[in-house]
C-alpha cells in the first residue's frame, strides 16, 4: 500500500531523514518508535504528503504522490489519507456529525450524502447518541474517536496517526488502541502509527524503530 524509496529530508544544516526505505502492507497496523528527534513525525508527514522529501518517492497504492501537481496533490490527500493527531483539531463550532462531514464537503460531496456516511461511522465509533454535540460536550476519548471518525470520512487507503493517545487518560487511549485493529480486522484498513507507547508498539502487526534518521 505505501512505498517510500530514499527519503531524505533536511531542515537548515540538520539531515532528519537519511535516505529512508520503507513498505507497508494493505491492511496492516504498522507502528513507528524512537527517541525524540529520530525523525518519525518529519517522516510520517512525508508519508501523508504533508511535506516534501529533498530527495526520495513515496508511492500510495501505485501513484508516485510527488509527481503530482500542487491540486491533484491535495486531491489525492483529501481522498486517500486519513489523518489522526494526538490533539482531535475538531472545530468547536460545529457538531461531531458535522466535523465528520468536512471531508466529504472539501472533495464536493452533497450534504445527504455526507451526512448519511458520517452517522455511519458515529455509530461504528459507539457514539450515535453523541452526532448532535459539539466538542466540548464530548469527553477526551469521544473527541478523539470523531477525530478518527473523520480521517475515516472518505474511506481512505491509509490511516495516519501522530501520537493518537497521548493526550488520553488510560482507559480512553486503552480504548482507542483496541479501535485501530478493529478498523483493521472489519474495514481493512492499512494503519502507520507514530508512538511513543511500548503498549500500543507490542499490540501492532510490525514496529519499525527509527534512530538518528534512518530506520534500524
């Protein structure tokens, strides 16, 4: 599903990321670990096009992403990658069913359409009692399933989360564990996951461990 071929990236005079060989398998929870400053989340956003290698492709279910235009580009993101961060970004005006939609809205879905997909997920996620609150209404662990419920909107190839539970207390990040083989397992859903929790890192299928730029 993912390819990346001799990634590098530099920021000033610091080489981050050097000359990074990487394949992940459809369906697959891959977690990445290592020390502050190995270079996992500069290569995790390479990996959901969100920054560009110096030097280096990636490849997403066969396209070479930086061979895109700036608007195909963020086509291809907008469709294909699903994004989860440690803090849920959710907007606090709107609604968990409509911050799901906002996906859907960007890639020019009608409301009915989106709606219908977004209660879908919410009921997956166990919140169909929670579409009409808005975030802080919501505990942690509920924000942060619509957070996933969201990066799920327009059924993406690849699920991408930076630090997904560090801000949950340890029954909500327990939870949220358990719900990313279960995106696998029901949803096939292929899964890269940058942690710094030895749990989570035990429960995946592959751990990659990054040091000083390159992966051991």
């Amino acid at each position: 599903m993912i390819r990346a071929e001799q990634l590098i990236k530099t920021y000033d005079s610091l080489q981050v990321l050097k000359g990074i060989d990487l394949e992940i398998r459809r369906s697959e929870v891959v977690t990445i670990v290592g020390a502050s400053g190995a270079g996992k989340t500069t290569l995790l956003q390479i990996l959901g096009t969100l920054g560009k290698p110096d030097a280096g492709q990636v490849y997403i279910g066969g396209v070479a992403v930086f061979d895109l235009n700036a608007k195909a580009l963020a086509d291809f993101r907008n469709r294909h990658i699903g994004f989860v961060f440690q803090f849920h970004h959710l907007l606090p005006e709107f609604t968990a069913l409509e911050n799901v939609c906002m996906p859907a809205f960007i890639a020019g879905k009608k409301y009915e359409q989106a709606a219908a997909r977004a209660k879908e997920l919410l009921d997956f996620l166990g919140l169909k009692d929670r579409m009409a609150h808005k975030p802080d209404e919501l505990s942690g662990g509920e924000q942060q399933r619509v957070a996933v419920a969201r990066a799920l909107m327009n059924e993406p190839s690849v699920l991408l989360a930076d630090e997904p539970s560090g801000n949950l207390d340890s029954k909500n990040k327990q939870e949220l564990h358990r719900l990313f083989f279960t995106l696998r397992d029901q949803l096939h859903q292929t899964i890269v996951i940058v942690t710094h929790d030895p749990e989570l890192a035990a429960m995946s299928d592959r751990t990659i461990t990054m040091s000083d730029g390159k992966i051991r």
